[in-house]
C-alpha cells in the first residue's frame, strides 16, 4: 500500500540582539539629590539581568529591583563633590537571550552637580607697609547676582572696594596698619553666600594674606679695619648690621666724621648688604684731603634697602640719619686718617766743637710729622772748601728728626756746609711718601779743619830733677815733628827753647823744657807750625798755619777747639 507523505519540520530560527535601554526619571542631579534608574529589556536575558554585571562612575548604584522579566529599576546617588557627567554602562555581550544573542553596549550619562566652587587669588599675595592692600579675585562655579560685599569676612583689615557681575567678582581688602604686631590678614567668602542652579550652596573659601609691617633698621654701623694710621690710598673696612635681613646686593650709603675738601660734605661710603641679608660691608679707600684722629660713621643716606617683605629702611629723619647702637658716634676707634705730606723743615749740625780730619759732623734732618724708623734722605754735601760727598740721613726710631753723618776731609777747612736733597724714602706713619723736589739747605755755624793742628795743651810730669814739660796732642797721627816745630812765647816776645828735648810719637809729643824754664807760669804761650809735620794717613796734608797755643799754669789744660 501507499505510504502518505512525513509531516514538514518547522525549525525557529532567532537571530535578533537582546537590546536594553537606560533611562532616568531626573534629567540632572544635584545636591542631596538621587535619580531612579530604569533598565528596559527588548526581550527576557538568560539568567536575568543582574546588578554585579552594571559599571557605573560619578556615584553609586544600588540593588536591582525586577519589575518583570524585562524591566528593572536601581537608585543612582551621586558621589559627594562630584561634578561632570555620572555614567551607567552595561558592556556588549555581558548577557545573552533565550537564542544565545548577545547583548549590544548600552550607555546611559547624568549630568551631576553637587557642589558650588568658590576660588579666591590674592594679588600681590603678601602685604607689606608699603603694599598694605591686596585685589582678591573672586571666582565662582556658577553666575550669581547673589554675591555682595557683606559676604566677605575680613580679619586683620577691611574690604574697601567691591564690584564685579556674572561669575567674576573683584574685592579690594585694606591691612590694619595701626597694629604693627599684625602678621597676617585673612579674607573668608562666607559658605553659603550663593545658591547655584543645581540648588547647591557655596563652601566657604578663605586667602590668607601674610604681612610684615616692621621696617628694618640699622643696629650698628662701625670702623672694622684695625687701630692705627691710614695715607693716602688705604683701604678702611667698614661693617654694620640690620635688624632683619634684607634683600643682598642693596645699599646704603655711609656718612664719616670727615669733609669732602671740595664740596665740603661729609665723605660717604657705600655699604652692601651681604648674602645674609643682615650684614653691612663697605670699604673706604683713603682720598687726598681726607684727614681725622678717630674716624668714625656718624650716620648714613640715600638708602636702597627693603627687607625680603619690601619695607624700606626706617627713616629717623628728613636725612634719613640713624640712632646707632653698639659703636656709638663718639666711640675711639683708633683709626687715623692722614693725608697731609711730611715736609723737610730744616737741616742743621752739631756745632759744640771744632771738627777734625775723618771726624763726623753730626747732621740732623727735622721733618714737620712723625715718620716711620727706616725712612731715609740722602743729600749732597758741599764744604766751604768745595769738597762734596753723599750723605744718607735714617730715622732710626719713629720720630721726626732723622740722623747722619759727614766726615771731614784732609783738605776741609772752613765754616758752614751747603746741604742739597738729592732723593728720599720718607714715609709718615699712615705711609704718605714725602714729595720729591731738589732743596738747598744752609748748614751754617759748624766749623771744621782738616789739616794737622793741635787739639790739646797740657803740662806734663815733672822730671825728678825739676824740669817742666809741656805735652800737645795733634789732630792726626803725623811725622817730622821736631823742636823747630815748637815756639815758646811770653808776653808776646820769643822765648829761647835752647837745650830742650821732644820725644813722642802719632799724635802726641812731648817737650820737655830746659831747666832755666822750671819756675814756668801765666802769659806763656806755644806755637806750633812746621812744613815738615805731615799727616801719617795723607802725606799729602800738613800744617797750613801757625797755631798759637795759650800756656796755663802748671796743672791746668787748654785746648784749640
């Protein structure tokens, strides 16, 4: 028999995307605010839609709840000071429906605003006794019309100007610059000064504004350089010290107790502010005209110094003088300030005697200062008898008198010596070097003899048998001395040295008298001369005149001096 035909085989085929849809019962959220999220399936998922598989940012999520196999719901609570776009993601294929189809991404964005900013900039952002002001600009999240003056809490200083519109306003906030203890000034926007749109109220927002309303000052101002006597182009050191530290590199300039010679003010010198901000330091190089027993700083001018908050140094008077500590005005610092030359005043000699061949004549310099022991003057020394020869005076010890000699020579005779400088190394005691110039000196009352002559007159030993003798020292060692050197003379007349005898030798000699001499007393003389008597160190020089010699009496000497 014929079979009838199998039935047909009906097969469902599902090849559509489950999709879910994300929505919001609130368009926006804001402050204390939550939105009620919605999850609309097109279809029912495998297993149901389930919150661990659910991102979300800008908050929290919570539970899911099934309304029914294709609709669920969950609260969004967005998170505290968050503000921007809040997102709820569902990532593809995370579920699958009854046919295995994954599911598309599904994205879902709320925007959040739960805070209201308030942003404060100071400008300049540290106050000062100068700069005793600040603008505050005031920058808010939303516009508000809201904002006023009375908002602003001000501690340590007023508000005294205010405007602005929108989102941008702009305060002006003044120091109390009658508390000089103030250290600070602080500007609160108090919180909720606006109410944005998303019902969020402004925090409070504070600017702390520090402020320095002490003035520097100087606390000492001093010669630091050590006691003693400064010339012409020394260096003195100067050193002082500042009540805070101030910026390094500014300056003050410096008064001392001395006079500028050709605009007759004080001399100043600048002082720099050192890297530690507190030290002074100067250095005052000695000038022409500058001269003081104690140099001191008296007080200082022209001043350049802020401290690091920009106070300027503190003004004591039109002159901006300053009452200083420590070393006071007054105080002895022991530096010298000399630029006054040392001059030549004179040049004399030693004139208590007659002077001798190869005898020193003492000279003597007197210059107008003390100089320093070293220092020399070297001359030219002209005779009466046209002789010259370099001398060299020193100053052996710190004084003003300075010391040489000149020797006389065999063919000097006369009075008075010429004296011409011919260079010096006087220096005074602050080093000023004495100024050069030839100078003529008349060294006058000094007398002096070269040739051979005799220095001393004296009786002599008695011989046993009663004869007398007569004893004369010469200037020099000599020869050819004999009786015809010898002339005795009474009252003017010749007396007969028939029978005497001369023994002796150098520069003295003895003659010894006859006897019809030995009753020998006043108004005798002795004149000795003679071509042959030659000195023993220059044969060359002998006697040039007879040299008459009064006698004394028995015991007592006479000299030609």
């Amino acid at each position: 028999p014929l079979q009838s035909p199998p039935a047909p085989l009906s097969v469902a085929i599902d090849t559509r995307l489950p999709s879910i849809a994300i929505s919001s019962n609130r368009s926006s959220l804001g402050a204390n605010q939550q939105a009620v999220i919605t999850f609309t399936l097109s279809e029912p998922l495998q297993g149901g839609l389930t919150r661990a598989k659910i991102s979300q940012t800008g908050g929290s999520l919570g539970n899911l709840t099934a309304l029914s196999d294709t609709l669920y719901q969950a609260t969004f609570t967005p998170a505290p000071g968050f503000q921007g776009n809040a997102t709820i993601a569902i990532a593809a294929n995370t579920f699958l429906d009854a046919a295995g189809n994954g599911n598309p991404a599904a994205t879902f964005s709320l925007p959040v605003d739960v805070l209201a900013s308030v942003d404060l900039q100071a400008t300049p952002a540290a106050l000062n006794g100068v700069n005793a002001a600040s603008t505050i600009l005031i920058t808010l999240s939303d516009s508000t019309t809201q904002l006023t003056a009375d908002d602003i809490i001000v501690v340590g200083g007023s508000v005294t100007a205010f405007s602005g519109n929108g989102n941008t306003y702009s305060a002006t906030v003044a120091a109390d610059t009658s508390n000089p203890a103030l250290k600070q000034v602080t500007v609160t926007v108090r919180a909720a000064a606006f109410v944005d749109a998303f019902g969020n109220e402004s925090p409070a927002a504070t600017v702390v504004l520090p402020i320095d309303l002490q003035q520097p000052s100087v606390t000492d101002l001093a010669i630091a350089s050590p006691a003693g006597q400064y010339g012409i182009g020394d260096t003195v050191q100067l050193s002082g010290s500042l009540s805070e530290p101030a910026i390094a590199g500014q300056r003050l300039r410096a008064e001392l107790n001395i006079n500028n010679p050709f605009t007759a003010q004080p001399v100043t010198v600048d002082m720099i502010v050192a890297s530690n901000g507190t030290s002074l330091q100067g250095t005052y190089v000695v000038q022409s005209g500058h001269d003081t027993t104690n140099l001191a700083v008296i007080g200082f001018t022209n001043v350049n110094i802020t401290d690091l908050a920009g106070n300027p140094l503190r003004v004591i008077d039109a002159k901006i003088k300053a009452t200083l500590t420590g070393q006071a005005t007054t105080a002895t610092s022991g530096v010298e300030i000399d630029t006054v030359l040392p001059s030549l005043v004179g040049i004399t000699a030693d004139t208590s005697k007659l002077y001798g061949i190869y005898e020193g004549i003492p000279l003597t310099a007197t210059v107008s200062e003390q100089v320093r022991q070293g220092s020399r003057l070297t001359l030219q020394i002209t005779s009466a008898s046209g002789n010259t020869a370099s001398v060299t005076l020193e100053a052996y010890q710190p004084g003003t008198t300075l010391s040489g000699f000149y020797y006389v020579r065999a063919s000097d005779a006369g009075s008075g010596l010429t004296a011409v400088t011919t260079g010096t190394t006087i220096r005074d005691r602050a080093g000023n070097a004495m100024s050069f110039s030839p100078a003529t000196f008349a060294v006058s009352g000094v007398r002096y003899d070269g040739g051979v002559r005799p220095t001393t007159v004296t009786h002599g030993p008695v011989t046993p048998d009663g004869r007398q003798s007569i004893v004369v020292d010469l200037s020099t060692d000599v020869t050819g001395v004999s009786l015809n050197a010898f002339t005795l003379n009474h009252r003017g007349r010749s007396v007969s040295l028939r029978g005497a005898e001369v023994s002796g030798s150098g520069s003295q000699y003895t003659l010894l008298l006859p006897d019809r001499l030995r009753n020998l007393a006043g108004g005798y003389s002795i004149t000795v001369f003679s071509r042959d008597i030659r000195s023993v160190l220059d044969p060359g020089v002998g006697m040039t005149n007879p040299i008459e010699v009064e006698l004394p009496d028995p015991g007592i000497s006479t000299g030609n001096r």
